[in-house]
C-alpha cells in the first residue's frame, strides 16, 4: 500500500494467522487470472479452484506457478473431494492433490450425505499430508437451515479436535444457504454462538462471497478476520473494506 | 480436459450437434476476450456478437480471427437484424453478415413486431447464404408470458420447416422474460410441451445465461443439452455443470 | 465506430459536455483496466478511482499514465475525501490530489455528517485548483428516502453556486440509496424535479450502475444524458444503448 497519513487499521504482514483472504477461482482465463494475483499479490493469502474446475481447466499448471511464484497457498474446492469420495475412489483423490503438490485440502460434506463424525475420519487422513480446511454447513438451503446452532459449534470443535487447521463456515458462491438463512442474511444465532463460544477467531474461516456480507462480518468481528470465496474481482474492494475506506465499514 | 479417474459424462468432440455453448459477447475487451477463447476453446462452440455491439466494437476483425483460429463459429445478435429490418434496411444487413463471413444469422422477433410467419420468411431467404438460427420468445416480459406453450411449439416447428437450423428459445441475458416466466422461472408449460413434442433436442437451443437456469436444463435434459447467452466468465463453470462436478448437478 | 449505414443518434466527439460517460475502477487488475480503455477509448470520457481504492492499488501510476494517453480524465471516490475529512485532514488530501494530477475532485457527504452548506465551502476551495464534480444524495438507504425533492433541486444548485462544474447524483455502485427508492427504483419526483427545474442537463450527471438505471435514464433524457459509475465491463453496453442498438432503448 502507497504510504498514507490516514490512520488505519494494521495488517499483519503475509504469512499470516489472521485477515486472511482467499480466493475462489471459478475457472478464470489463464492470463487474467496472472492478472489479479500479479495486481494484489499482498492482499492474497490462498485460492480455492472452486468445487471441480481444476479438471477442466487447461492452464492449470501455470496458474498454480503464479500462485507459488507470489507465495500463496491453494487447495481444491470441497466439491471435488466429494465427487471422488461419492464414487469410492478416496485414494486416488488423495493421490490427486499430492499430485499438484496442494499446501492445503478442503474436506467438506455440503453436497453428500456424510456425517459430521465419518468427516472427522477424512480430516485426521488428509491431515497427514496436508493443512486441512474443514467446512461446516450444507450447501442445501433447507438443509442448512435446520441446522441449529449449537450443532454448528460441535461440528467446528469436533473437526478442529481431528486435526483441520481451520473450519469454513458454508455460505456458497452466491451467499445462500450455510450460515445464512433461507431470507438470505447471515444467521444471527449461528454468529452469536460463534462469538460467546471459546473457539478462536482465528480458527474460522467465513466465506462471504458478497460485500454485503464482507461488511458483516468485518463490521461485527473486525478488519483481521478471515474470509474465503472472495471473487478475483473484489480482492482489492475487500482490503478497503477491512482498511475503512468504503462506506460500508466506514465506521468500523 | 485432463485425464481423471473418474467417472464422468462423455462429451462430443467439435465440431458437434449436442451439448453446445454458445457465448455472448456483450462488448470484452479484446486481449480478455482472446483470453477466454485460449483458455478454454474446447468448450466453446460458438460465440454471439451480441445485439448491436458489432458496431461499436473496435477490434472486431481480431476477435473473429481469433474464433477462427479455434474453430469457433459466430454470428451477430437478433436485435442487430431486427434494427435493420426496423429501418427497410435488410439487404444491407445481408451485406453485412456477409462482410464478415459470419458462419451463422440469428433471425428473431422479440423486440419488433414481427408475426412468426413473417419472420419465416427471412428464416428462408437467409438459409441461402447462412446457417439460420432462429429465435422465438418475446424479450418484453409481459408479452411473453401470454405465448401459450402450444403456441411456442407451432412456432418453433414454423421456423425449422422455414430453414432455421436450431430454434433459439429466448431468456434475455439476465434470465427474465423469453421462456421464463414474471416470477423469473423457466415455465414448466413450456418446457414439458418441447419435451413431449417431436422436436429433436438437437434442434433446440435454450438461452441460459444464469446458472440456476443452466443447472435446471442440464438436471432435466441432460448434460448434451445445447446452451447459449453464456456469458464469457462462464465457460469452465458451465463445464463442470454439464458434467456433474458442482453441487448443482452432482447428481444428474 | 465502423461506418453503417444505420441512422443511428449523433455523439459529440471527445472532450464533450454532454453525453459524457464516466466508469468506476473498482479495483481492476492492471492489464485488465488497460485492456477496457484501450478497446474503447472514445466512449470513456473519465473514470473514477472508487472510495478509497486508489490507496490499496498497486499500479496506480501505470492506470494513470494509460488515461492520460488516451485523453481520458480522472478522479477519487467521494469517500476519499470523506475519510481524510473525517480524520481532520483535508490538506493532506489537497496535496494528494495534487501529487497524482488529477483533472477533477469529487466532493461528497454521503456517509460523513457534512451538511451541504458545509460542503460547499469545500467545493469552493477545491474549485482553485481543480474541476470539482459534486455529489447530491446519501449513500444510506433510510437517509436518502427522507431527503424531498425540493431539497434535491436545492443541493443541486448550491453546489453549482459554489464552483461545482457538475453535480452527481448518488446511486452507489449497485444501483440503491441515492436518489433510487426504498423499493431500488428511481424516484419519481426527483427526476420530475429535476426535468421542472432551469438546471441545464449538461450540469448533472446521473450515477446509474445497472442496465435499468442507464436504460431510464437514457430513455427519459436522451442519448446525451451524463452517466457514471458505470463498470468497466459495460462500456460498450452503455454505448449501444445510446444508440438504440439495444432492446432496452430501441425505440428512444
């Protein structure tokens, strides 16, 4: 950032624990997605190619470069664990992501039917190997909505206790379902158990794909939260907001 | 597509008769369109030029070389015809189309008022010198809610019989009016009318340009369905939609 | 634009007063940004560096030096200048403005309490050195809705008054507050205000980030009305809705 005599909130400076941002890659052509790392790479800490589009996506490779040549770390999105897992076919997704040498792995259970406790299993697996990224919410809005809030806290605290480094609260690409509701606003009782409970902020990962819910959730938790499914788009929209320079965290 | 071990829909090679997509090109700029057609242009079949942005569009030779390059055919918007039509001026848009060795016309009616049998008429004049894709489906919203489903398929066949290729069903780019309803939702009247009939889904064309819409097609008629209005950023995620790798189709 | 043989609406050439059409750099990445302008550098008269994202852009200079060749003019978000105003800093914010050139300022008090009284004394300084453009509404829903048409009319002229060469109206990136509705629709009674008033159309400009937004505008107003906020993707939408090349505007 250009030397300013504003005052703002501080960063901490990448590797770091905290205001952690990561990407979504929806399948981005090649040379605009150099574009945004190579524009920003300070406010990048990782990117998730979303659910499978690394299978279908011809420069791969070369995306995943730019990505290790700016330091930032990347991990396939959950769909894809699912996929393979929903064909028995574990081991070979496994194999996959040593494959392209992933610094981290998401196991999730939006889309299939698995329960919290077998998920457990996979995360003390890929733990092995990886820095595992669990999430917690169904990406089925009526699913997710019957999911009450102190289930939320014990599924976070029984995936942090099988080895995930962090546990992503579920909101998809488009802010629906996961943490919000069927109106479509983050849920009050699933973030108000968060904040009164002892898991540490800095254990959670929230996605919040719209600025809508960016504001939200820096608004309530403050600029050094972590926040994932960030579109290629907004990555510089979204340092501004944790820095108090937008009219939706003015005050913040 | 990289080699995966698993199970997945088998696509058609280009050049082929199912499972197309086309774009729209609602005006990119030139190096982020060649972009998009280099990283991905085995899964693109054709690109629109939509409505009347070939005329202002700078670059326009570069980006139809480009097509060209990748085998990727391309045509003009309906409304550009329907403008020229407007002004007594269809011989000059002949010209026009043949100017630019456009591969394929779009000949519509959802902004003029133009009855069906007349817009054959063109259909069978521009199927000389063009692949003629038609389209049906009003883009005022309230108009296109009185087209009554048998009406849709009277249409439809009036306009194959006249030369058209395919028929185009009409969803605007913002997914409203055309084949969807005043609550924004494709018709299901529509739909299960075009299922039950003779037509041949080759010969259908939906505009689908949001991914609900998209998703809904591909659960119903499979992942061979022909898709167009896709917009340039939704190439690789139309992809793994067609072939079961995002949650919204997981299970097609 | 290529010749054709359409009779389309005539656009004054650049530097124009009217028909003026101003973009919102969001945060683009640096080879995308110049990508849009130069594919379409006739139809951009200025951009707008949003809100505070001038201070988190890594290229800042390279954007400008790319305007300034392509005869395109520049300035920061509003909320900019609310932020250094709001930490007592204004002359910082003078000297900043000045460091980086810029052809115009924005003055603004759409989220800071700042009554216009008190921002026109800011547009009076501003205006000795630089172009001021001023901006009429509050980026608060609830805030915006109180203020009456009259009260619009009178913001308006105070601004002019005070050495604003052209007054904004607000309507955020997304198209709400400002001098939209509670309901995201553009007020009536503003607009029929403003249409009442002796302001000369070339004194306003109109921010209208949505195809709905320009579309009104440009159908109640004409093909010259002044618009910003536009995104980068749309530049050549916009232009062709000018031009009736578009369903939306076919008939103005």
């Amino acid at each position: 950032m250009k030397k300013t005599e504003l005052e703002l909130p501080v960063r901490e400076a990448k590797p770091r624990k905290n205001g952690l941002t990561i990407l979504i890659d929806n399948g981005a052509p090649v040379q605009s997605f150099k574009d945004v790392v190579n524009s920003s790479s300070d406010y990048i800490d990782m990117v998730k190619f979303g659910w499978g589009t690394s299978l279908v996506t011809h420069f791969l490779q070369q995306k995943i470069e730019c990505l290790k040549d700016n330091n930032i770390g990347f991990f396939f999105g959950g769909t894809l664990f699912e996929k393979f897992l929903s064909q028995d076919k574990i081991d070979q997704y496994y194999n996959y992501c040593q494959e392209y040498h992933c610094t981290h792995v998401e196991i999730s259970n939006g889309t299939i039917n698995l329960s919290n406790y077998e998920k457990a299993q996979f995360i003390q697996d890929f733990s092995q190997d990886f820095t595992v990224f669990s999430e917690v919410g169904d990406k089925n809005p009526e699913a997710a909505a019957e999911l009450e809030s102190a289930e939320w806290l014990a599924c976070i605290e029984e995936d942090l206790e099988a080895g995930a480094d962090k546990v992503i609260t579920e909101a998809r690409e488009s802010g629906t379902s996961g943490i919000c509701g069927l109106d479509g606003e983050v849920r009050a009782d699933v973030l108000g158990g968060i904040e009164t409970s002892r898991i540490p902020l800095e254990k959670l990962i929230f996605e919040a794909p719209t600025k809508r819910m960016q504001a939200l959730f820096i608004n309530r938790l403050g600029p050094q939260v972590n926040l994932a499914n960030i579109a290629l788009s907004d990555v510089i929209s979204l340092e501004t907001l944790r820095l108090g320079l937008r009219s939706d965290t003015f005050f913040c």
